[in-house]
C-alpha cells in the first residue's frame, strides 16, 4: 500500500513536470524586472542580472528592465515572467525562483535555494544558482523570436564565460567613453560581471559599481545608496544613507566630495581600482 502510495505520488510530479516544461517550452522569451520585490534597489548585489544570465546559458531568450523591446512589449503574452522571492531564514539565506505567465499564473517554481555565506552578494548569488538547477533541468529551448510578427533584436550574447564559479581576480576590459582595465574583487560573480560589463572601485570598505550610467555605493557589500550622473560631464550627484555629496569621474578613479553636516568643509574619497 505504501508503495502503491509513492509511486502515484511520482507520477503526479513526473506529470507536473512535464506539463511545466511543455507550456514554458511555448514562448518566445522571458522577462527579468531590474528590481524584485525582497531586494531595496534596482538589481541590488546584481542578483536581476544573474538571474537574466542564468536564463540566457539555459535556453530562453531573456530580456531585463528597459532592454525589451517594444516590439515584445506589445505581445506580453508571448513571454514568460520571472520573479525571485526572498524567503526569511535566520540561518541561510534562501530565495524561490518562480516562473509566470502573462495572466500571473504561476507556470514553475523551482525548489528552495540557500546559502549559508555571509557576504549578500556570494549569499544571494550562491542560493540562485541552487534554486537554478531545477530550470536548467528542464532542458528548455524556446521559440525563435524571428516567428513573431514584428523584427525583434536578439538579446547580445556574451562574448565570453567565466567558469568559475567564485573567480578570484580576473582583468575586465570596459567599454565606456575609453578602454578601462579594472581588476575586479573576487567576492564578484564572473560571470555576471562579463555579462553587464561593470566597472568596480574600491576606497577602504565603501565599493562603487558602475552599470550603465549610474553608480551603486556600498559599505561593507550592502549597497546603501547611488551616484547619478548630472547635466555635467563626468559629475554626479551622490546620495546615500550616510551622507550625500558630489562625485567626479576621470582617470580610472572617482572622487567623492562627501558633505558633512554642520560644517562647510567635505571629505575627500578617491575609489581605485583594486590594486
């Protein structure tokens, strides 16, 4: 009887499974948002673009933020939706990874990923990966975008791929204004740092990483505010949880005249590449 029990048991989860991969199998890409709903910024510890560059190396046409085009804006329902959830854990840090349709139907989510690091970004990173497995597994390949009605621009591909799962230091050459090469700290993903080409400097325990035009600032690997850029070339405006200022961006570094309150005199902090 017992027997008879757990073999129904698998059979109504093999026939789950399948269900899942034949109906994701059926859409032409997936959508990432710059921002889940656990996280307090837009692609915070860069969790949104490893989720992006999970989905990419594992057979879907993924898209983030502002990168989709208007021609798949207009066929929502031709693409899948993903979503990450946050799960509170004293002792892990764990995450869900969920994949939903245009309707908000709930098509597959994955079992629970977690990770034990104290670092947030090697936690968050290392519990995505976990729970990443389960959608790997599903050998996905979705339908070419080509067939849509409207000409719609694949998504890059990266020209490269670290296989270390924890690179150590790696050299990253970064397309800006000019050519920079920044060695990156190791507690980076690689990989995603390949993907979205980000620049990364150091001052003491602060961190400044740059993707796209604007900056994220964090003290000891949280972020705790931005530096957006302003009318002026290679000046921004620094706003954060300790202390606002100006910033100014040249010569492979970033200088940051932070204010302090009461006094009219700033302090000065120079962000360098690692050395």
């Amino acid at each position: 009887m017992k027997l008879r029990f757990l073999v129904l048991i698998a059979a109504i989860l093999f026939s789950s499974l399948s269900s899942a991969q034949k109906s994701i199998h059926d859409y032409h890409y997936i959508f990432v948002p710059d921002q889940f709903e656990f996280l307090k910024g837009k692609d915070q510890y860069q969790v949104n673009s490893l989720v992006r560059f999970l989905f990419k190396k594992h057979g879907f046409n993924a898209y983030i933020g502002d990168e989709l085009p208007l021609a798949l804006k207009k066929q929502p329902c031709k693409g899948l939706y993903a979503d990450v959830q946050g799960i509170e854990n004293f002792m892990h840090t764990k995450v869900q990874i969920s994949i939903k349709d245009c309707y908000g139907e709930v098509l597959f989510t994955s079992p629970e990923g977690k990770s034990k690091d104290k670092n947030y970004r090697k936690a968050y990173h290392g519990a995505v990966r976990e729970a990443f497995e389960a959608i790997a597994a599903l050998n996905v390949k979705q339908l070419p975008l080509s067939v849509l009605e409207d000409t719609v621009e694949q998504p890059d591909e990266e020209e490269t791929e670290v296989e270390t799962e924890e690179a150590a230091e790696v050299e990253v050459e970064v397309q800006e204004e000019a050519p920079v090469a920044i060695e990156l700290q190791g507690e980076l993903d690689a990989e995603v740092i390949e993907a979205v080409k980000v620049i990364h400097l150091v001052y003491k325990d602060y961190e400044l990483i740059k993707k796209g035009r604007v900056y994220q600032v964090l003290y000891k690997g949280e972020q705790i505010g931005t530096a957006e850029p302003t009318q002026e070339a290679n000046v921004y405006k620094v706003n954060t949880t300790q202390f606002t200022g100006m910033g100014y961006e040249g010569n492979k570094a970033f200088r940051l005249e932070r204010a302090i309150e009461g006094l009219e005199q700033t302090i000065s902090m120079l962000f360098k590449p690692k050395q």
